[in-house]
C-alpha cells in the first residue's frame, strides 16, 4: 500500500497539474482567436487598393537598404573604379600647362615694375616717372611706348617669316581664286547672253521663213485666178523639185533643197518649169526681209490682200483703213524700227 503522505503529495500534484491545464486551455483559446482576426483582417487589407501615399507604405519603403557587396574583391574593384572616375574628373579641369603658362606670363606682362626694384630706381634717376612713356616718338603718335613689347612665343618648329609667306601665299591663292571666279561668271554670263541672242535670232528667221512660204503660197493661188501662167518675180511662188524619171508623176513633188543636182528639175505647182534656188534657211535675215517685203508690196498693190489679215479687201480704201500696216510688228501692235 502507498503511505498516506504519498496520495497526499500525489493528489496535490493532480490539483496543481489540473489548474494548469485549464489556464493552458484558455490561452491556447484566446490564442487561436486572435490569429483568426489577424487573418480576417489581412483578407481586408488585401481586398482593398493600396494607398501609396499612406505612412504604413511610406515606412515601409523607407526602409530600403542598398545591397552590399559580398566579397572582399568586389569591394575592391569598386573602389578602384571610383577613384579612377575621380582622378579622370580632376585631369578634365585641371587646366593644361600651356594654358598655365600663357596666364602667368600674361599676369607678369600686365603688372607694372614696382617701385623698390632697381630697373625702376635707375630709370626714376633718368627722369622717369610712373605713366611717362618710353623710347623714341614715331610719325603719327604723340607719345612714346607705354606698354612693353608683346611676347609672341613660336610654338611651331617652322623657320623665322614662315608663318607670314604662308599667309601672303594663302592671300595670293585667295585673289586668284576670286579672279578666276569672277571671270568664270562673266563668262557664263556671255554664254548665256550670246545664246539668247542665237535662239532670238533662230526664231526671227523661222518666223520670217514662215511668212514667205504662206506669202508665196497665196501669191501663186491668186496670180492662178486671175489667169496667170508665170508669177511677176521667179521667187513669187513655190519651187518644187522631182527626178527626171517622175516628171509625168506630180503627185511625188518635194520641196525645193539647197543643192542642184543634174537628176533633178525644178517647176511651180502648175508644172512649169522654174529656176532653181537656195534653201531659205541658208539665206541671211537681210535677204529673207527683203524678199518678203517684195512679196508682201506685190500682194497689196495688185491683190488688195494682206497675209497678216488672211483676207483680200473690196478697195485700196478698205485696206489702208482696215488693214494696221506691210509688216508683221504693226499687226502685232509693235513699232518697227
């Protein structure tokens, strides 16, 4: 059998334990209730939009760290490349030495000697004072030297004057390309002129040609119905060429060429024969002009027609009345010179 004392202690021990064990209970209750809130109120939260500018996000993000690195080596390469890029920054503004000595050596031109040097303390013996000017006065100047001699340091290893025959010769090389230039332009210039001129001309003798061919046309035409065989001038109406073989053929008639030729004869459109004459277009514009006013005079005095008009008149009357004037240029309402 257990003493007395034993269930005693062991009954306590049960009571003890017993207590302990509903007071866990409850705990673990508690406990359990209040992680299901927490989770019903993260569902909330994550349920709803996320407001940036709120103080939980901005703490949060707050609290961003750069990363680090790792390895030693890492580390190191950094630093290196950092105070390379440093380095390399200070180089770039570091003015150069040339530009170091130009600002020095100007600085010590443009400062005056002072007064406790011994240069400036035998000068003031002379005379000299501080402002008066130096050396002797040339033509055109009313004083003397009062700044030094400007330094012109050669940087270059060219030989003494070379700088300045270089710039004569470069001035020299600029006048001539200028002259050229100038005389390229005026050339073109002419060019352009004289070829006006030449298409002028051109059009003024394709022009007069024209008006001799239809003057010549209509001559023939009103010369045929009045009954005459002949024209009054051999040149009063057109010229036609055919071969020796064609001549019972006139419907192979041609135009009259420049060159005569013992295979060809010439006749009018009425198949008499014609003397033979030079191409037109190979006559100068004197001969063209005079040949026209002889058919245009014809026409008028002995047809009453104009060939500018394109009609024949009733009277002389009517012609000079109706008609502007013999030439082209007065029908055009131009004045002949």
């Amino acid at each position: 059998m257990t003493p007395p004392s034993v269930r005693g202690r062991f009954c306590v021990y049960m009571g003890v334990f017993g207590s302990f064990k509903s007071e866990l209970e409850e705990e673990i209750y508690v406990l359990g209730e209040s992680v299901q809130s927490v989770a019903v109120a993260e569902d909330e939260m994550a349920n709803e939009d996320d407001d940036y500018m709120s103080d939980t996000f901005i703490a949060c993000t707050s609290d961003i760290r750069p990363g680090i690195t790792l390895s030693y080596a890492q580390r190191r390469i950094m630093k290196i490349e950092a105070e390379k890029h440093e380095n390399e920054e200070r180089l770039r503004h570091m003015p150069k030495r040339a530009e170091l000595e130009k600002e020095l050596r100007e600085s010590a031109l443009s400062t005056p000697i002072c007064e406790d040097s011994k240069g400036f303390a035998l000068l003031a013996k002379m005379g000299y004072k501080p402002g008066m000017s130096l050396g002797k006065k040339k033509e055109g100047m009313e004083e003397g030297m009062k700044e030094p001699i400007v330094i012109d340091i050669k940087t270059c290893r060219t030989g003494l004057g070379h700088k300045t025959q270089e710039e004569e010769k470069k001035k020299q090389r600029n006048a001539m390309l200028q002259k050229h230039m100038a005389a390229r332009a005026k050339t073109q210039q002419f060019l352009l002129g004289d070829f006006r001129k030449r298409q002028r001309i051109a059009s003024v003798l394709k022009q007069l040609i024209g008006d001799i061919m239809k003057s010549r046309k209509a001559c023939e035409q009103l010369d045929s119905r009045n009954g005459f065989e002949l024209p009054a001038d051999p040149h009063f109406w057109p010229i036609y060429k055919e071969g020796v073989e064609e001549e019972q053929n006139p419907s192979k008639r041609t135009r009259l060429v420049d060159e005569e030729h013992d295979d060809f004869i010439f006749k009018y459109p009425n198949g008499k024969f014609a003397p033979a004459e030079i191409q037109l277009n190979e006559l100068p514009e004197n001969d063209l002009i005079d040949r026209l006013d002889s058919i245009t005079a014809y026409l008028r005095d002995k047809h009453l027609y104009c060939v500018w008009c394109g009609c024949q008149y009733e009277s002389i009357e009517e012609l000079s009345q109706q008609c502007p004037g013999s030439t082209r240029a007065k029908h055009e309402g131009i004045d002949d010179e």
